[in-house]
C-alpha cells in the first residue's frame, strides 16, 4: 500500500468519524442559556448558581426547554445535535437529564471560541438574553451582568447574541432559531431576519409574563422543526474586515487589567478598546465568546 493510499484511507476514516463532514449531514450546535427559560424572571431567586432557592427549578425549565430544541431538530432532519451548557460556569444541564439522542458540552473552562467551527450547519441559540439596557428585555445583560455595562463593535452595540452570530458567520454557520423572551428574539432577527424565534415570554416592568411550560415547550420543539427543515435559506451573519471591540464596565472597581499588546488599549477608567484584523481577533483579546 502506497503512502498516498494510506493518507487517502486515513482522511476517509476522519471524515467518517465526524458526522458534520458527511454529505447531506445537518450537524447542530445548540448553545444554551437560562435567562430565556420560561417561567424565569428573578435572579437572586432563579439564576444563582446552586444557592438560589428555586434553582432546581430552573434547570428542569431549562433543560425541558433545550429538550425541546433537540426533540424538534431531530424531527426536522438534524443528523446530530450537540448541546453547549453556556449558562454561567456550564453547570445546569446534566447528562442524567439531556435529550438521550444530544452530546452534551459542559463544564469550565470552554474554549474561547466554544467548539465552533465548519462542520456545524446550523446554530441555536437556546435562551440567551438581550444585550443590557434592553427594554423590556428579561433579564436582559452583556455577558456579566454585573461587571459589564456596554459592548460596542465597530461602534454597534453588541451583546451575546451579536457576538455570537458573528462568530458562527465566520465559519459561514447560520443562526436558524432561537427561544427566549419577545426583546432577545428581535435583537436576532435585526441580525438575521429569516431566523426563527420562539417567544416563550415578555418583560413587563421588572417582571414580565410567560406562557405555561407544556405550551412553551411545545412552540419550541415547533419552531425548532422548522428552523432545520428550511435552514439553507437562512444566511449566515456574516462580518467582515477589521474591527474593534470597546468594552465599558460598569465601574473602575470592576476593570479587567488586560496585558499590554498590539490592538489593546485603555481608554478611560472604564473602558478599554481591542483592535484586530476580525471579530475573532478583535474579541479574543477581550475574552471569550
């Protein structure tokens, strides 16, 4: 056997082994959240961590809610669907509990770049909230909550969602659907209006309203059937050229210290600029996505 024929069969058995590389596969990252669970309004009760009162709550809306996600691509023609736990430091969802047919990605540390990459056909967003300062946005915040006041890429303001159909748009990946409250909805599809989205509730005050679980369960596993079933005629968010990423915290106390190096700077004594040849350069100086 020629060593020519040998690297043939060696690529041959790669691609096999990753169902993203198989011809007509529909491999689907699905990135995951808490805030945009139905029934979820209040951090200090709901969201933190493994001390709020009613988190065990949480994570069952949660992972139904994901369930659902998974249970609707399936049913639209998904070969394999991985499940990213992106909700704090990627403890809410478990093995014991995720959809038996799902690869689960939890855990702390994540690469910065969260796994993505070309083989994926198409993303989810699962719950992620609106940038901060939305209104009516539930639980609306740009990735810390606490720290964070603004993002701003090439001078648009950018949350999670931004950030990661950018992200998703350098590997030409699109962002078919996403569930969550009315405000995250039509923060995507100002970014991609052929997405999908499953309204599951609405901010109202501080508070808001939301359907009933069984019913928000079953609008996802919907909308999610859709989304795959017509995914090709969903382009990606794609964003091209330099850019640079400012960042604004929301007080001098809570400042990173970012090393000194080419494309970063201080601005003020909150805000910082990170320059790059991309959004994946620019962003990765700053942090993950």
């Amino acid at each position: 056997m020629t060593i020519c024929t040998l690297l043939l069969l060696f690529a041959s058995i790669a691609a096999a082994q990753d169902p993203g590389h198989r011809p007509g596969a529909k491999k689907v990252l699905v990135i995951a959240s808490m805030e945009g669970s139905d029934g979820i309004f209040n951090r200090q009760s709901q969201l933190t961590s493994l001390t709020a009162p009613r988190w065990q709550e949480s994570k069952k809306l949660m992972t139904d809610d994901v369930n659902a996600v998974v249970d609707g691509l399936y049913a639209g023609g998904a070969s394999d669907v991985v499940v990213l736990d992106a909700y704090d430091t990627g403890q809410a969802i478990s093995t014991l509990d995720i959809h038996p047919k799902a690869m689960l990605l939890s855990g702390r540390p994540m690469t910065p770049t969260l796994e993505m990459n070309s083989s994926y056909a198409a993303v989810v967003f699962a719950g992620l909230p609106s940038m901060a300062g939305t209104e009516e946005g539930v639980l609306a915040a740009t990735y810390d909550f606490q720290s964070i006041h603004a993002i701003w890429v090439n001078g648009k303001p950018t949350g999670a969602i931004g950030a990661r159909a950018m992200l998703a748009g350098r590997h030409k990946v699109p962002v078919i659907m996403m569930y969550g409250d009315e405000a995250a909805c039509k923060e995507l599809r100002a970014l991609t209006p052929e997405a999908e989205c499953a309204v599951v509730k609405w901010g109202v005050g501080r508070g808001g309203k939301s359907l009933a679980h069984a019913a928000a369960v079953q609008l996802i596993r919907e909308k999610a059937r859709v989304a795959i079933d017509r995914a090709a005629s969903v382009k990606p968010y794609q964003f091209d050229g330099p850019a640079e990423v400012k960042v604004q915290y929301t007080t001098a106390a809570r400042v990173m210290i970012f090393r000194p190096m080419e494309g970063v700077k201080q601005i003020d004594a909150r805000t910082w600029s990170f320059q790059g040849k991309d959004i994946v350069d620019a962003w990765l100086k700053f942090g993950d996505f």
